[in-house]
C-alpha cells in the first residue's frame, strides 16, 4: 500500500483519508501522534523509537493538524484513534476476518465483546485483560504474546495508554503473528460506552480535549498545561528555522 506522509517537526505523519487505510498481507504498525505525545518523546527515547518506526503515524490532535498548515502550509486530516477503530471494524466485519484486542479491564473487555455481537457480528474476536503493572513480567510478556500468535488475529488492537502501548508493541513486534496493529489508548473505553468521547460538534471545532480535561482534570491537566505549551514554543522554533529535521537525523 502507498502511503502519503508529510514531515511535521521531525516526523513522518499520515498525509490522507482514514477510508484509504486497509488491512495489508505483512506486518504494519499504526501509531498516533498528537502534542502530548511529541513532548513525551523527547524524553523517552524508546517512546520516540516506536513512533518515529511506524509505518502509519496518524495525526490524532489538533495540534499536529496546526503545525502543518503553519510550518508546511499543507491541510491534513485529523485522524483520531477512535476513527481508526471504526473503519477498521468495518472492514473486518465485512470480510470476516479476526481481532484481537489486549487492554483494559475484564469489564471493559466485556462490554466491547458485547457491542461487537451486535454490531460487528461477522468478526471473530478474542480479548485479554493483561495485569494492571507498569511493566510486565518475562513470563506475563510471553503469555500475552503466545496467546495473540495462537489466535493469528488479522487486526491487533493494543489499549494500555500512552507511551506504554507504543512502547510494548515496539519492543515485541517481532515476535507478534500478526498483519495489522494499532496502539489506541482510551478508544477502549469510548468503544465500551465507559467513558464518553465528546460530540461532533467538540470535534470539529478541534475542541474535543476540553470536555474531556473538564472530566478528567487530574489525569488530563499536564498535556493541556505542560505539553501544549511546549509544543507550541518547538513548533515556533520550527517555523522560524531555528529547529529543523536535521537535527535528528
């Protein structure tokens, strides 16, 4: 598959359509990058690793779609992780293909086996709810990942948060028996019906952080009040050519 990319402030971000992604016949990892995670990066080098190696980096945050139009006068597409999830589910569902999703609580699990009965009902799917850790185990690594191999899902969907989904995924992409894989955070959540994504109108505003900051402000306040800002002064370096991609080449 030919994929459109455009270099934003040192990375490779999806240029096009969420409905122009497929599923592929060999292995491609699909990440997302909002202004939150840019920061993050640049203090995880293994985070930055994983994000930097995806083949699809979407631009889920309004910020990245800012920082094209200012820095490289392009218009791109938001692509949030929860419109990945969607088309994704559909193509599954018409093909009837597999999935497999490793994240989250058993409840949560629960509740998205559910709505996919009802509204997927032609895609097999197969769940695990991994222990709540900061870091697995040699053997709870092992078990996750023969699991995943038995079942040889056509669609990995990976829900840890961020940078921890990346980062796992990353580290154990070659030992995973699969085609598709994604790192999609809170869409678990959106998905179950535990938490709520905000409305349309929220989204298309590119205000959609702030119903969720007025929810969620303890978990919330450091990307909107730490990361944004800095986001903002490195894509004033990169505009005024003070920073540019060479400095991570």
């Amino acid at each position: 598959m030919n994929i459109n990319k455009l270099t934003i402030m040192s990375y490779d971000v999806f240029n096009g359509e969420v409905n122009t992604l497929s599923l592929s016949d060999e292995r491609q990892i699909i990440n997302t990058i909002n202004p939150h995670s840019y920061v993050t990066a640049k203090s995880d080098p293994l985070f930055q690793e994983a994000l930097r190696s995806s083949d699809i980096l979407l631009p889920d945050g309004s910020g990245i779609v800012i920082a094209a139009k200012v820095i490289n006068r392009a218009a791109i597409v938001k692509i949030a992780g929860a419109d990945l999830h969607e088309h994704l589910l559909r193509i599954l569902n018409a093909e009837g293909k597999k999935c497999f999703y490793m994240g989250a609580s058993q409840k949560t699990l629960d509740l998205i086996q559910k709505r996919l009965s009802h509204e997927y009902p032609n895609i097999v799917a197969q769940f695990y709810s991994p222990p709540f850790k900061p870091e697995f185990t040699d053997a709870e690594n092992d078990l996750i990942i023969d699991l995943i191999n038995r079942f040889e899902p056509d669609v990995l969907f990976v829900g840890m948060t961020a940078p921890k989904q990346e980062k796992w995924l990353h580290t154990h992409k070659n030992r995973l028996h699969i085609k598709t894989a994604c790192s999609i955070g809170a869409v678990f959540d959106f998905f179950a019906g535990t938490v709520r994504r905000p409305s349309q109108v929220w989204i298309d505003l590119h205000l959609e952080w702030l119903p969720r900051l007025i929810k969620e402000p303890k978990r919330l306040w450091k990307r909107n009040f730490v990361s944004t800002p800095l986001f903002l002064i490195d894509l004033v370096l990169y505009k005024t050519g003070i920073k540019s991609t060479k400095d991570y080449q």
